[in-house]
C-alpha cells in the first residue's frame, strides 16, 4: 500500500498529518544516508510487510510514532526494531498485560509498588514491539512468547524466548518526556548516536551523515 493510500485511511485529519510528517522525515533521513531525493526513495515492504529501501542492502532502518513523536533507527551493521509509546495512567494496563503478554511478565509486573506499574508495562510494551519488529514476524507472533524486563528500574532485555526465534539484545533511548522508547539488534551495539531534531530540521540544507 503506497503512503498515499495509507494516510487517506486515517479518519481524524491530525492523524493523517502526523503520519504524513513522520513519512516525509523518515525520508528526508534516508535521503541524507543515501543521497538519493526524498521523493525519489523507493520504500518497500519486505515478505512479512516490514519496510526496506529497494535495491539497497547496506543498512537497516525502522520508525515508530506516536503523537507528534516519531522515533527512526537506522544501523548498517545489524538489523533493528524500535518502539515508542506515550505513557499513560489512564491506560489498562492490567487488562492489556493479562491478555497479551506472558505470565512470567504478568508475574514480575504484579510485584511492581502502584507507583511503578505504569513505567513497568510500557517498557514491556515497547520492549515487546521493538522485538517483534527487529524479527519481522508482525502479528504472526503471539506477544506470549517470550519474556522481556518488566522492572522499570533494570535495563531492558530479552529475558526467554520459546520457539525459532532468534536471539535479540534490547536497548533504553532516552526519549521526549513522558514517552518509553526501546531498540532492538540482532548483535550487541557499541555506542548509540541519539540525535533529537525537528521537521524544520531535516528540510534545512543537507548535512553530514
């Protein structure tokens, strides 16, 4: 489905606009990866529908959004998944967690004091996301299983995965207030490059990589 099509899905016009920045930023970033013109980029999804530039295997990249947040990851050297979500304390987090994840994580979230239960389950959550999309897999696996980190206070990881997954190596960005980003790898990282910018940013003057 061409991003056209996508955008015209969406109901609300602030949705549609948002998704429309964040698609126009994802490719003003690749565009300064590649040095192709954003408008000439030629976004693809892959056999389970995960998004790659066509003809081009040197890097790696995946987006999310939220709001008026949208967080992209791009790596030459492995294969990612990136997740961000606003934290809410107004959102179910009890029914989501009982329906959707595994009872080791239900178990590690119901030790957590109130205070901490809300931070707990959106680092599953993201943490869970950013898994299923570095592996590709989208909704042909069950978020039951394997286990990631529920304790906001530890870093995130993978902890058991059962079946033919492969291993994975989680990591915490730091993101805009208030929201929870995670990044998934197929092999460990060294240093991470968080770089913040704006739309305004990115349709400035090309810079350096």
């Amino acid at each position: 489905m061409s991003e056209k099509a996508r955008a015209a899905r969406l109901i609300r016009p602030a949705d549609r606009l948002r998704f429309t920045r964040g698609r126009a930023a994802l490719r003003r970033i690749l565009s300064r990866q590649t040095d192709i013109a954003p408008q000439h980029l030629d976004i693809v999804p892959d056999e389970a529908g995960r998004p790659r530039l066509a003809g081009n295997n040197q890097f790696d990249f995946n987006c999310s959004r939220t709001g008026n947040f949208t967080v992209v990851a791009l790596s030459r050297r492995c294969r990612l998944g990136v997740d961000i979500e606003r934290r809410r304390d107004d959102f179910p987090c009890t029914q989501l967690a009982r329906s959707f994840f595994s009872p080791a994580e239900n178990r590690a979230l119901e030790r957590l004091p109130a205070e901490r239960h809300t931070a707990g389950f959106f680092q599953a959550w993201v943490s869970k996301e950013a898994c299923v999309k570095a592996w590709g897999m989208g909704l042909s696996l069950p978020l039951d299983s394997f286990d990631v980190e529920a304790d906001p206070r530890r870093a995130p990881a993978l902890l058991a995965r059962r079946g033919a997954t492969a291993p994975l190596w989680l990591h915490e960005i730091e993101g805009p207030a208030g929201h929870a980003v995670a990044l998934a790898s197929d092999r460990p990282l060294g240093r991470i490059d968080v770089r913040p910018v704006t739309l305004a940013d990115l349709c400035g003057p090309a810079g350096g990589h």
